[in-house]
C-alpha cells in the first residue's frame, strides 16, 4: 500500500506530465522550438500554458484558442534581415 507521501508525489508528476503536454502542444500551434522558450508554465486553475520567448513575447494559450504563428523576430529576437546587411563601423563578426 501506498503512503500518502508517495501518492502526493505521484500525482503532483501526473500534473507536470500534463503540464508539460500542453506547454508543448502551444510551442507547436504557434511555431516555437524549444530551445526559443525563455520560461514556461502551466496554469491549473485557468488551464492555460503562458510562454515567454527568448525574443520577449508572451503568449498565453488555453484549449481550443486560434492562434497566429509568431514571426521570426518574436521567437528569437533577433531580426534575419541584420545579417544581410554589412558592416559599417567596427570590425567584422
């Protein structure tokens, strides 16, 4: 038999699990890769994932919501049109 102990904690594990699924199911509907993901979390009581992205973007995401993907600068903050342009002061990267 089970002690109480060992029953919270199995339960408070099947909570992340659930957590966890869901965080990544909204990185999915909105186009983040992981390693985008700044901090993350699970709200039980509103059950909604919230997402801060590298680039500075919070997103809150809850079942069945319609969502638009985030755009590059979003995600990683860093913005791919920089990298085309040439330097004009300094040296090189």
């Amino acid at each position: 038999m089970a002690t109480p102990e060992e029953l919270a904690a199995a339960a408070a594990a099947e909570r992340k699990a659930i957590g966890d699924k869901f965080i990544k199911e909204a990185c999915g509907r909105f186009g983040i890769s992981p390693e985008f993901v700044h901090s993350a979390r699970y709200d039980e009581a509103t059950e909604e994932a919230v997402i801060l992205t590298k680039g500075g973007t919070r997103v809150r995401y809850a079942k069945g919501d319609k969502v638009e993907k985030l755009d590059e600068i979003a995600i990683t903050g860093i913005n791919p049109k920089n990298a085309k342009k040439k330097v004009i002061a300094g040296a090189a990267k």
